[in-house]
C-alpha cells in the first residue's frame, strides 16, 4: 500500500540528473549533506568543463574542488571525484563497477551510494537507506531499526524486489515535501492511516 500511494504521488523518483554511468556515481557522492538541486547545477559545470573520465582523472585537483565548493565538504568531495575517476580507469576498465565489493572499494563511496548505483545503473534489487529511508520507514513501523545497514535489510525482506530503488527515491521527495524530520505535514500527509507516530 505505502508503494502504491507513493508511487502515485512521485510517478518520476531519482531527481539527481546524470547521463553517464560515473556521473551519476560521484553527482551521489556530491549529495551527502547537500541537496539535489544544488548538486544537479554543480555536475552540470563539473561535466561540461570535464566531459570524460580521462577528464577528470587529469583535472587540477584544486580546480575540481573549487567547482564543487557548493555541495560543501568539498576538499575530500574533490579529492574522492578525482581519486575515483583514476581508479575506474586503472582498476575497471573506465566502467563504474557492478558489485557491491568492487563500488565500496572507490574512494568516498558507502553502501547508500553502492546501492544506487546497482539499482539505477544496472538494475539490481537494492535499498538506498539514506536519512529519508530510515526516518519514514521508522516512522511507518516497516522497522524498528536506525542503523542504515539493518533498514536496508529489514525493507529488503518485506519490499518487492522490482519496487526496493524506485520506493527509496520516493521516500526522498516524501521526506521532503511532507514526512519532514522536523515539522512534518501530517495533515497533508497521504500514509497518515498507516503511521505509527502520533500526529502534529
């Protein structure tokens, strides 16, 4: 039911603009504390002015961190964008890796990051356990849980696998226009019959 009504109220779910495999894996990594808005215009000048790999891993590291200056932390977002896209032509070949094992290995990259990438690159049953994740899904009683990992494996148990990325996504715009960590719109909100926390 929670995947019915979302997926009615957010028929398109990743909002991060990407065309190419390893953009969408560090325009993710420029997203840690940082909105998706603000990460889709940096990306675009970070892209345009380094349209390859090749590009990147040859970038003047200060160059590529003053573009990314915005999204913050953007000494060790720089770094990890440049260290990455020498890695990916060292060690894969230029192509973002498809195993979980291999995506962790690449400088900056956790299993929320992981995770997207199996799920929106290459198709794979996979839960983008981010703060909008463990937050609704705590508050909608799917767990009981606050670590990303055990979230991740308790929606995993009960989220069909053809739903697990696009219901994540969902739970993103969700988290941000109405269940908020901080005044959520319950009034608004189209899952209140199925919420375990009492109404603001």
């Amino acid at each position: 039911m929670v995947v019915e009504r979302l997926r009615a109220l957010y028929p398109d779910s990743c909002s991060l603009e990407a065309v190419k495999d390893y953009e969408l894996l560090f325009a993710t990594r420029l997203s840690a504390q940082c909105t998706d808005a603000r990460v889709n215009l940096v990306t675009q000048v970070l892209f345009s002015k380094y349209p390859t790999l090749e590009a990147l891993a040859a970038a003047d590291l200060d160059d590529i961190c003053e573009i990314v200056r915005p999204c913050g932390l953007y000494k060790t977002k720089g770094k990890d964008i440049k260290e990455g896209a020498m890695m990916l032509l060292s060690r894969f070949g230029g192509k973002v890796p498809d195993t979980m094992d291999e995506l962790l290995s690449l400088p900056g990259i956790g299993r929320k990051t992981a995770n997207l990438i199996l799920s929106d690159v290459y198709g794979q049953p996979a839960i983008v356990a981010d703060t909008h994740c463990i937050r609704i899904a705590g508050r909608l009683g799917l767990t009981k849980e606050t670590d990303p990992y055990k979230v991740e494996l308790d929606l995993k148990k009960i989220v069909e696998p053809t739903e697990q990325a696009s219901l994540c996504h969902r739970f993103v715009h969700f988290g941000r226009d109405i269940c908020r960590a901080r005044s959520p719109r319950c009034t608004e909100c189209p899952l209140s019959d199925l919420c375990a926390v009492p109404k603001q």
